[in-house]
C-alpha cells in the first residue's frame, strides 16, 4: 500500500485519504461572473508534473496539502493547509447588498 | 465446408493480406491534421475521406496506431445509457459497429452478447426502470429483468441470498456487444489509407500554432506542418494537448485498471456489469475473462497497476462466479481514462477556430469510436455541429447545462 505522510497524523495508507482536486484560489462568489465560476468549478489545469493538491484524511477529517509529481505518483512534500491560506479573507458582499451586513462582524 | 476451406486454402492467386503504407514525409500543410491515432482520430480520417472527399488529411501519433487507449479499455458495446442525448448518440454507434466489418472489409470480431447490469440495491433497481424506459421510448432494446429470467439468461452467475450484495434485478440489453478492439483501429486505419489519408506514426506534437485566435499548424518532433483545421483525439493527455492550444478542459485525468484471466472454455456468454460492485467481465473469443473496475481514486499520468485494485475487483468477480476462485490473472494493464464531472463526452468546437476538440472519454470511448468518428468528421467537413452531438459541447460548461450521464461505466447508483 503506498503511504501518504499526513502533517497531523504522520505516515498512514494512502486508502485513508482522499484527493480533493488542484489547490486553486477561489473567486468571490458574490463578487465574480457567471464564467469565472464555471472556470472555478469546472476546468482543471490536469497537467503531468508536479502539482498542488488538496488532501483529506478521512478518519480524522483533516485537510491539507500535498504536492505530487502526478507522472511518478511520488509525494514531494505535504503540510498544513494553514501554511498557504494564513490570512483572513475579509467578507465582500453581492453587488447592491447594504455594506456591514451578512456576515454578523 | 471443410473441404472448400481446404480447396481455398491451396488454391493460388489470392490477393496479399492489406498492408499500412510506410510512412511517409511530412508535407508543409495539410488541410486536416488529426492529432492521435487511436481508434477516433483514425475513425475521424476514414470518414473525412468517405463521406466529405477530405483525403488531404494527416493522421499524426506519437507512439503507433491503437496503442493508447484504444487498446487498453474491455471492447464493450451497448446503447443503455440513461440521458436521451448519451442514448441517440450511442445507439447511433451500435448501429454503425453492427455493420463495421462489412464496411471496412477488416473483420472487428463484432459479437452480439447480451448485456446485463446488475442491481444490488432498491436504489439500482430503480436505476435500471428508469433506464429501460428511456431506453424503450428511443427504440433501443432494454429490459428490467429479476432474478428467475436472470437466471435463465446467465446461469453461472451466483444468484443466492448468501452474500453480501444480493442481486435483486438487472437492465437486460440484448445489442450489447464486444470486439476486437485493436481491430477497430486497423481497420480504420486501412480504410483510410486505401482513401489517400496519411499516417504518421512516431510523430509527437509539440505545439499548436496559432494566430489571431485561430489554429494554423502544428509543431512536431519532425518539424512545423501548416494546416486548415486541426482535431485532437488523444483520450489521455487531453488536458495537456489543449493546454498548447492554450485553453483548459472539464477533466481529470484518471488510471482505470483492467485485467484478462486466462483463457477458458467458452462458459460466459452474456456481459455482466455491476455498477454498486465496480464490475464489468465479459468472456473474449481468445476464452480470456476480460475484467474491469472503478477508476483509481485518484489521479496519475502512468499506466502503473496496483494490487488494491485486483484485490477489490476480485473479491466481487468471486462473489459473482465463486466458481473462477482458482483462475490465474494472465495480464494488467491500465488505460487513462479523461473523466469529466458529468460522465459524458467534451466534442466539437473550441475557443479556437478551426481547432476541435473529441476528449472528455473516460470510460465510454471505445463504443463510441464509430459515431464519434462520422460525427468529427461531419463537423471538420462542414463547419456545423450535427444536433447529435451538439449537447456535448465544450461550453455546456459555461452555460450550466451538463447531460449527467449516471449510465456511463464505474459510476455507482
């Protein structure tokens, strides 16, 4: 079985984890177009090399990263999703909508 | 018949067995380049040169003809799908496959078997109805069948209560059909040839030349060809093709595994397929099982096989067939299987001009080889996407519309 080192649960069975597709920065949803949504949604850039992904080991229900050479299948690094995404988004809100509610701050 | 078998044999003056010409070079431009020379961009090319007088084509592929996915998925035939679009598209294809051998003068080994598709569960059941009567109301041959005439159909499957998945029903497709899948190929390829369509083998694409927002050659590891349109067929590395055209693509590229036991006597004739199991066995002319599972759960670009895999795939085969236990597996392989979130193809037009697109195949291209070939080629020919395969267009995406297809292969109900 190939082994997936987990940044919290060290080396485990990679049938313990699932992918969760390419690490790719979301649009604003209330903010974005019709068509930069279903670019988020729906294309991948799905290239042979190494790439950044998302990881959940299921039995802890943990999320975070990995990079894999997806032509080899051999994992380069993981680590915590908190080492990209260490800033707090603001909440933007939909075009029209009355500033300072929504989001209870 | 013994007799004039052997009269023919040793009478002289036959013609020689057809020959692929040896390759030739390369011209400076071409009106079609078809990138990949697998089952569809030969099919594409054959058509192009049949029907539309487009014989000014080059068939270009980086290793040789039918060596990618084509020669990697379990050669099965049917038309059950559970959409109307999937349904009228891949019926369309049974019918071209039905006279295949006669058209091509290649036999393909087309063999009516019957399909049955299990279900395990009341949710499956529900499934295989609402299949068969999409099915039945576009005139294609499906039926809801429950274990009695099951059993009648397919005896040596495993029907008792004792296990852990009982089968409850199946949807019974009586045009389900293999063939020989690397023969498919060939014969294209031949029809093709005899039509003045060029194959050029060991040819890798290394670029697609554009200007002005259209295609107007191809880069390759023998030089620059300048070309009117281009269609890529390469089920496999879709994704990183279209990526040198320089547009992104609805897919994942995922292993799908596969394996042949050793060759039996003739016993199976009927091809099983359970979609809560991720199985799918059908018994070869050679007397080989040809068996298949879900895709990896995950993505890579390497055609490595896992014990995982074999292990999952045969503990179901044995609660289907206990009696294949002491069956020896003879080969594995896997294929890469381009799947797309609705489990339905990506064909026709793209952002760029006269560059098409026949991709997104994951794990229902083989059937499709013939139609999708005529429908590519109608599409180059005339400029217009046909209404048959209009609902698999690229920007379905964009506009929200996809065709979930749940009667693709692997998906589970």
């Amino acid at each position: 079985m190939k082994i997936m080192p987990c940044p919290l649960n060290g080396p485990r069975n990679i049938s313990e984890f699932v992918c969760g597709g390419e690490v790719v920065v979301a649009p604003e949803p209330n903010l974005c177009s019709d068509a930069e949504w279903a670019d988020y949604v729906f294309l991948h850039d799905n290239q042979a090399g190494v790439v950044r992904e998302w990881w959940f080991h299921v039995p802890t229900a943990y999320w975070f990263i990995a990079e894999r050479d997806s032509r080899s299948d051999e994992i380069l690094r993981t680590y915590p999703a908190s080492e990209l995404f260490n800033k707090r988004q603001a909440y933007r809100p939909p075009k029209g909508e009355a500033k300072g509610t929504g989001d209870g701050s | 018949m013994p007799f004039g078998l052997l009269k023919y044999g040793f009478r002289g003056g036959r013609l020689p067995a057809r020959r692929l010409p040896a390759r030739p070079e390369l011209k400076p431009r071409y009106d079609v380049v078809v990138i990949g020379g697998g089952g569809h961009g030969l099919a594409t090319a054959y058509y192009l040169a049949r029907d539309h007088g487009i014989t000014d084509v080059a068939v270009l592929d980086k290793g040789y003809l039918g060596g990618g996915n084509t020669a990697r998925n379990t050669a099965i035939i049917r038309a059950n799908y559970l959409t109307p679009d999937s349904v009228r598209f891949y019926d369309e294809s049974v019918g071209l496959y039905r006279e295949l051998s006669n058209e091509l003068d290649y036999n393909v080994m087309y063999s009516e078997r019957g399909h049955l598709t299990l279900a395990h569960t009341d949710a499956a059941v529900r499934t295989a109805r609402w299949r068969a009567e999409v099915n039945k109301h576009l005139g294609v041959n499906s039926e809801l069948v429950f274990p009695d005439e099951i059993r009648r159909l397919c005896p040596q499957l495993n029907l008792s209560d004792e296990v852990r998945y009982p089968i409850l029903g199946a949807l019974y497709h009586p045009p389900g059909a293999i063939a020989r899948h690397d023969a498919v190929a060939w014969g294209y390829a031949l029809g093709a040839a005899d039509r003045g369509v060029e194959l050029h083998q060991k040819t890798e694409v290394t670029g697609i030349v554009r200007a002005n927002g259209r295609v107007t050659g191809v880069e390759t590891d023998r030089g620059r060809i300048a070309c009117g349109k281009v269609v890529q067929a390469v089920a496999g590395a879709s994704s990183l093709v279209a990526g040198m055209a320089g547009f992104r693509l609805p897919i994942r590229t995922v292993p799908l595994q596969a394996c042949v036991s050793h060759p039996l006597k003739p016993f199976l004739d009927p091809i099983i397929v359970s979609g809560s199991l991720h199985v799918y066995v059908s018994q070869s002319a050679r007397g080989e099982l040809v068996m298949g599972g879900a895709t990896d759960p995950y993505g890579v670009y390497q055609n490595r096989s896992t014990l995982e895999f074999k292990e999952g795939l045969m503990a179901h085969i044995l609660e289907l067939f206990p009696f294949l236990a002491e069956v020896k597996v003879l080969r594995q392989w896997a294929g890469m299987a381009d799947m797309t979130p609705d489990f339905s193809p990506v064909m026709g037009e793209t952002p760029v001009e006269n560059y098409y697109i026949d991709a997104g195949w994951g794990t229902w291209g083989f059937k499709a080889t013939p139609v999708c070939g005529k429908r590519m080629a109608e599409t180059l020919a005339t400029g217009r996407v046909p209404e048959l395969i209009e609902p698999f267009r690229l920007s379905r995406f964009a506009e929200f519309r996809q065709v979930g297809e749940k009667g693709a292969a692997s998906v589970g109900h």
